[in-house]
C-alpha cells in the first residue's frame, strides 16, 4: 500500500515537471528602467513579436530593431558583446522575449534582458511609440 502511494506521488510530480516544461533563467528589464535608457548609444532594443503580430501593428519602441526569433543565429551576433540588449515581444510573461535573452546570455552578452511584461506592459503605460518605418538602430557589422 505504501509503495503504491510513493508510486503515485512520484508520478503526480514527473507530470508536473514535464508540464511546467524548460525552466529559463534570464535577466529581465522594467519598463521604467527601459524608457530612462532609450536612445543611448551602448542600447540596442530588439523587437521580435511574430511576422503575424509586426504586420498587425504600426509602431514599436522608439529605436527597436525587428528581428525574427527563428534567425537568431543570422543576426544574433552582430550586435556588440558590451551593448545592453533590451529583448521584447507581445506576451506579457516575456516567454518569447526570455528564451532570446537567455541565449544572448549563453552567447556571451552579459547585459542582455527580457522586457518585463512586454510590449502590452508598454503601451499600458502610454510610453512613447514611433512608426516602424522609423529609422532603426541598427548595429555596426562585425563589430563585437
């Protein structure tokens, strides 16, 4: 009887781990922090909403740079290994964003973060948007 019980309580905590899925370990910017940093030149805001969530809209962050979450190993090491990487994306629990900051972090970005509550927490706030045909701040080539 007691075996089974141990049994079960072993499976019952396999399935909630297999549920909750990878745990992802990034580091994450508010809002506030992100909006006092625009603009400066050793920042570099990535927007990587979906083609479907980018063609919905018309603006992003001022300076944002669009880039696609599935071509990251094209464009991801053209930005400076010094910069401070400002990922953000349209979910709210950053879980897009998240993934793209931690692989910054695993190509050796030390001050790469996730958008605490994304684009939604931005406008929420009535932070300032432009055009997305608004020049971006693209990063020099090759240079790391």
């Amino acid at each position: 009887m007691m075996m089974r019980q141990i049994g079960r309580i072993l499976l019952t905590i396999g399935a909630l781990l297999f549920m909750a899925g990878p745990c992802l370990a990034y580091q994450t910017m508010t809002k506030e922090q992100l909006k006092d940093m625009l603009g400066k030149p050793e920042v570099y805001v990535i927007d990587i909403r979906t083609p479907d969530q980018w063609n919905y809209t018309t603006n992003k962050i001022p300076g944002a740079i669009h880039e696609k979450k599935g071509e990251m190993a094209t464009w991801g090491k053209k930005y400076p290994k010094d910069a401070v990487i400002v990922v953000y994306c349209n979910c709210d629990n950053e879980s897009t964003s998240g993934a793209v900051a931690q692989t910054f972090e695993e190509m050796g970005y030390k001050k790469a973060y996730a958008l605490k509550g994304g684009w939604m927490a931005w406008l929420m706030a009535k932070y300032p948007t432009e055009k997305k045909d608004a020049p971006e701040t693209k990063p020099a080539e090759g240079k790391q």
